[in-house]
C-alpha cells in the first residue's frame, strides 16, 4: 500500500515535465522555516491552489501556518514569547520568466489577506501571570520571490504583518510584539500543464 502511494507521488511530480499551460489548475505544498523580524525562529507550511491565468502568470489561494517562538518588548522584564500558531489566508498573484520555455524558471510574486494568531505564553518572567496577547486577526500582505525547477519550487517570502499588542488582565497595553516575518521554503507542486513554447 505505501509503495503505492509513493509510486503515485513520484509519477505525478514527474508526469509533467514542465511547470504550467494557461487554463490549467495546479496544487503547491511547500515547508520552510520562518524567521521572525523581532528575532527568534520558527517552521512553516503552505498548501496553495492556483488558476494559471496565462503561461506565465497564475493566481491562487495560499493557507499557511507559521509556527514562532519570537521577542517581544514590554514595560517590564518580558523577554520571549513562545506562539503556537499564526495561520494566513491570502489571494496571491506570480509571474513567471519563462522565456526560454526551459525547466528552471525564475519568479516573483505577491499576496494579500488575513493573518490571525492563536495565544501566547510569556517566558522567562515570574509575574507574566495575567498578560496575553491581543489576538485581534490583521490584514496584511506578502512579497515573494524564488525559482521552479521541472515540479520543485524553491521561494524565499517577507510577510508585512502589524504589531500585537500585549495586555495584563486590566485590558492595558504592557508591550507590542512585531509579527512579520521572513520565509524560506521548499515545495512541489502537481498539475499546471506546461509551460508554453
């Protein structure tokens, strides 16, 4: 049963020798790590349908997760938060130079959405009792730029995310946290089709 399935995942990561035909649909998974701006480190993941628009160009619907422990900088002796989960949903555009029609084929791209944080647990404090992170969701967008070579993709993304701030249990602000973030990743993708000629 599991041979199978690989076998299955190896014909269709290599099905198509080529990355994307206009009016083909395609999936992309694509793992990394995530470093957040204020410092600290973390791991990512994406699944990304898209809509190839034309041969070099597609839209898509990224869901991601961001999983950070990261600084954050109070009014008293805070010094690290440690963040379950910071999932995104975002609309994403890429553009593709892909005119050789070659299999390694360089990138660029953009996205914009809704980026929500799950709660926070204060470290390295004896009285962070009762502090909590506002976890009010926040529009924002993404910058992205990488390489497809044959079904892998490999993307280096800047998530411009604003601020949280950090409450005590009176509902007063005691610090911020910065929540963007730069990503490395790796991937495959299926489907697409192929790249025109």
């Amino acid at each position: 049963m599991t041979k199978n399935f690989l076998m299955m995942i190896a014909f269709l990561t290599f099905a198509n020798v080529y990355s994307q035909e206009e009016g083909k649909f395609r999936v992309g998974l694509d793992f990394g790590v995530a470093i957040p701006t204020a410092g600290g480190v973390g791991a990512l993941s994406a699944i990304e349908p898209k809509y190839n628009l034309k041969d070099n160009m597609n839209i898509g619907l990224r869901m991601g997760i961001a999983g950070m422990v990261r600084d954050i900088q109070g009014s008293t002796n805070y010094e690290s938060a440690k963040v379950s989960a910071n999932t995104s949903y975002l609309a994403t555009y890429d553009y593709y130079f892909n005119n050789s029609g070659g299999s390694f084929v360089p990138f660029v791209g953009a996205g914009a959405g809704y980026y929500s944080f799950a709660s926070v647990v204060i470290d390295n404090n004896s009285n962070s009792n009762g502090v909590s992170l506002d976890i009010a969701g926040k529009f924002a967008g993404m910058a992205r730029a990488g390489f497809e070579w044959h079904k892998f993709r490999m993307g280096a993304e800047y998530n411009f995310v604003p601020e949280s701030d950090l409450q005590n249990t009176a509902g007063e602000k005691v610090g911020t946290t910065a929540n963007s973030y730069f990503g490395v990743s790796l991937g495959f993708f299926v489907g697409g089709g192929k790249w025109g000629q």
